[in-house]
C-alpha cells in the first residue's frame, strides 16, 4: 500500500481510517496500458540480474496490496531468467491518522509474511507508486525488525515525486511529476480484474 493520495478531512484515501464522504476525482489520462506494464516489468527484472550479478543473494519483498503482484510477477520474470526461484514474501503497511482533527496520517506494519532469513540477503522491496517515502520507511523498519539484510533495494511502478523523507527508488518503471492534488490510480489484474496506470485529479 503506497501513500499515494493526498490526505482531506473529508476524503476517503489509503492513508485514512474515517471519511464523512467519498472524493470527487477526474480523470485525466492513462499512463500504461496493461501491455507496456508488462514490458516494464520485463525490463526491471532485467536490470535487477544485471545489477545484482545474477539471482543468488536476492530476496524479494512486496507491500501489500499492489507491491505483492509486482513481486510474484518479477520473481517469476528472474526465475525464467536465471532458472531457478527466487524467494518472495510481503508486507501490510496500513494507515493510520495520529490525530483525527490533523492531516498526520501514520503508517503502520500490520503483518508480515516473510518466509526466508533476510539477513545477509539483497532485498528488492516493491510497491506501485512512491510518494512521500513514509510507506517505504515503514516497510524498511520492519525489515530489520526480521534481520540485517545486506542490501535493501527499492523498486516502483511509478515514481511521482513530492519526497518527505530522503528515500529514493533505485529500480522505477516510470517517473511521472504530479501535483499534489493529483493521484495515481494503478490497477493490476489480481487485484482489480484490470491493468492500467491513471492519472486522477482529486477536485475537493
């Protein structure tokens, strides 16, 4: 779960446990079609042998929701690569708001399924869209709460700016500059019975 959306008083996001009504959004234009996701992912598997000098070492971790399939996808494209598998697990970042009377939106691990030692590994850590960089904390705190990776890795669909914290992806599939008033919407085919990356505007 990335913490993609910007957070309102009176939206219903990610990041947001209460909601007193859902957002007005408009579509403003496809980024990816199902088929050139693909091709990216494609690419980045490719770059992670590449990078990594093959597949021995790695581990490959996804946030949960849309980090999971890009994971399971990625693992299947190096394991077609290098013939042989990789392991894979995840975790559930939830969002919580610190105070409900702010815009102070926390992330929180909710559950871990990593069933594989991290410790000396090269950790590939997913997710579909990085924003602030709170979710990627999250998500790294927990992984040493596991063990002492050799190397964590970041890697996203899509990269759309407006950092909070000094975090940056080393595998992006595409950089996209947004306002902050603009959303990401992905949408993989586990999930969502679809496959496309859009570009939203929130308008209250």
């Amino acid at each position: 779960m990335s913490d993609n959306h910007p957070s309102s008083p009176a939206t219903e996001t990610s990041e947001s446990t209460q909601s007193t009504r859902s957002p007005r959004l408009r579509e403003k234009g496809r980024l990816m079609s199902g088929s050139e996701i693909e091709r990216t992912l494609v690419r980045l598997a490719h770059e992670i042998v590449e990078r990594n000098h093959g597949c021995d070492n790695l581990g490959l971790v996804g946030i949960k929701r849309r980090g999971v399939p890009l994971a399971q996808r990625i693992g299947a494209l190096i394991e077609k690569i290098e013939k042989q598998p990789v392991d894979t697990g995840m975790l559930d970042i939830s969002f919580y708001r610190d105070d409900l009377s702010t815009r102070d939106i926390r992330p929180v691990v909710e559950k871990t399924d990593i069933g594989f030692d991290v410790t000396g590994r090269d950790i590939i850590l997913m997710d579909d869209v990085l924003y602030t960089g709170r979710t990627i904390r999250a998500a790294m705190d927990a992984l040493f709460d596991h063990g002492r990776p050799k190397s964590v890795q970041l890697l996203v669909l899509i990269d759309r700016g407006h950092r909070e914290l000094p975090i940056e992806a080393r595998f992006i599939g595409r950089t996209v500059p947004t306002s902050r008033r603009e959303i990401i919407e992905v949408k993989l085919r586990e999930i969502d019975d679809d496959e496309q990356v859009t570009l939203v505007e929130l308008l209250d």
